[in-house]
C-alpha cells in the first residue's frame, strides 16, 4: 500500500457528501446494504435508506452504483432504495446478457422493487438507469407512479455519449489510487475533485498488488459477449415512452450534450403530458453535479 491509498469505509463518508452539498447534517442516516436473489445463484444488491417503507427507487447510470445517489437521497431525507445495476457494485453480472441491455436490466428490476420498495411513489432512472426504468415501466404501467427519467432518452446514440464511451474505454487497471483519480477528474471537468474521490472509493477495488481496477465489470467481458464497445440499439423504447402510465419527467443537465433538442421534442409528442426540466450548471451526472437541485425536483414528484 502506497501513501497515497486511502481505507474505504462504505458507510463513512455521507457527512462529506452533506457538507460539500450543503445539506443540513442531521447525524449518520440509516442505510443498510440488502440482496435480492434475482434467481438461484444471481443475485443484486441495493442500498435501502431510513426505517420507514420505501418512497423513492434510484437506478443509475453504466459504470456508476448506488452511491452515486448519496447526496441526493441526503437531501431528500426519505426512505427510498437505491439499486446496484447488474454488474455494478456489489451485484452480480449475470451469465446470460450484457449488463447494458435495458430490457434485461428491467427483467431484473422485477424482484428488487417487489421485495424492497414495492409501493414506491416515483422511480428516478438516470442514463442507463433511465433507459431501464422506462422499459420497466412500460412493463408494469401504474397511473399513480411517477418516472423522473435523468439526462437520457431513446434518441441517445454514439455522438452524443462520446466522452463517456471514452471515459468507460479507459485503462481497466491503474497502477495506483492517485491514477485512476486522476483518470477520473479527467472526464469530470463540472465535479469536485473531492466529490469524484469519493466516488472512485465506491467504485473502484485495490488489488493485491497494489493496483486499482472498476468495481463494474464493464471491461471484464466473457467470450461470446459483444461487449460495452457494440451497444444495444435502444431506439424501440421510444415505443414505452407513452406506455408508462403515469406521470413522466425528463431532468436534462444544461452543460450535458447527451439529450438534444430533437430528443426533447421527439418525447413531448410521444408522451404529450411529459414535463422537462433542465438543471443548469449540471453536466450528465445531475445527481453528482447539482444534488440538491435534483433532490428538490424528485421532492416535487412525491408532494404532486
């Protein structure tokens, strides 16, 4: 271990998220790590926050976990459940499909949401994660439950996610923490150094050698998978944006390149009663660039 490794503590660092957020610091919140087997021998893992059943799903974006959600889910100050995808995290990949397909990620949200969250009044999905969510909910349309839909649609495509792609396409192992930071800081030019710190700490494992390598196993392909690098073609989910059956909000980052003008006006008419709201001075991460502003939005949702 160099000087420069730090010692992760999961459940340690929220008060940081409070401060740099500047959210009123109301003491170590409840948050406890749950698995949910999906089916016998896979399974995937949420973090489930407060005591009370759960208000609010957080399903994040590829490449990220459920700690992306932390200063948002300490603003909002709810009980809510925050999912580790497949593959992310600590969730399992499963054998038979890619873990950025979002039809089989929605498959695989049918379980966690019925065992932990299952009269959840609003599901927040953010770019992979909202993708997920509105097959999802095409699945299961509830008129009383509201989508926040996070800096992504069906119109997405290779030009638009270009520096992402290329952030995801990086180095697979880095020879030291300080590397695979400033890896990092890199393609994040709108976040904090100290907000990305701790989000490598969440997603990235020391190995014993003393490198570094991503939690997520997106680089880490088994033979006869195509891969991260050939995407799956998700343009037929513009048939679900009209087939949720409740409310839908699309939260575009005002700095993010990834939803275009086009896409918007291409989802108002599939999903005429849609609402959008742009967060500016956010890029794609909305959740980690303007947390509480985010926060705020899904709290509106909750109190419609």
């Amino acid at each position: 271990m160099t000087t420069s490794d730090p010692v992760y503590d999961e459940f340690g660092m929220f008060q940081e998220n409070a401060e740099e957020a500047g959210i009123p610091w109301r003491g170590a919140p409840v948050v406890v790590r749950r698995t949910v087997e999906v089916r016998p021998g896979y399974a995937l893992s949420a973090l489930v926050w407060g005591d009370g059943p759960p208000e609010v799903v957080l399903v994040h974006g590829a490449g990220q976990n459920a700690h992306t959600w932390d200063s948002v889910a300490l603003a909002l100050d709810r009980p809510l459940v925050a999912v580790d995808l497949p593959g992310h995290g600590h969730s399992a990949r499963p054998a038979e499909h890619r873990v950025v397909d979002p039809w089989a990620i929605a498959g695989d949200l049918d379980p966690v949401v019925d065992a932990l969250a299952p009269r959840a009044r609003v599901v927040v999905g953010m770019s992979l994660g909202g993708l997920a969510t509105l097959a999802w909910a095409a699945r299961h349309p509830d008129p009383t439950r509201r989508l926040v839909i996070v800096d992504v649609t069906p119109g997405v495509d290779r030009e638009k996610t270009a520096d992402i792609a290329a952030f995801l396409g990086g180095p697979a192992r880095f020879d030291s923490f300080d590397a695979i930071l400033a890896h990092t800081v890199a393609f994040n030019p709108t976040r904090s150094r100290s907000s990305l710190r701790r989000g490598v700490l969440h997603n990235a494992v020391r190995q014993p050698d003393g490198s570094w390598t991503w939690r997520h196993q997106l680089g880490r392909v088994p033979e006869g998978d195509p891969g991260p690098g050939r995407r799956v073609e998700v343009g037929a989910l513009w048939d679900d944006v009209g087939s949720t059956g409740g409310p839908l909000r699309l939260v575009r980052g005002g700095r993010s390149p990834v939803v275009s003008d086009a896409d918007v006006a291409e989802l108002c008419r599939r999903c005429p009663q849609a609402v959008v709201t742009v967060v500016e001075d956010a890029g794609h991460s909305v959740q980690g660039d303007q947390p509480v502003a985010l926060a705020r939005i899904i709290e509106e949702e909750l109190s419609a």
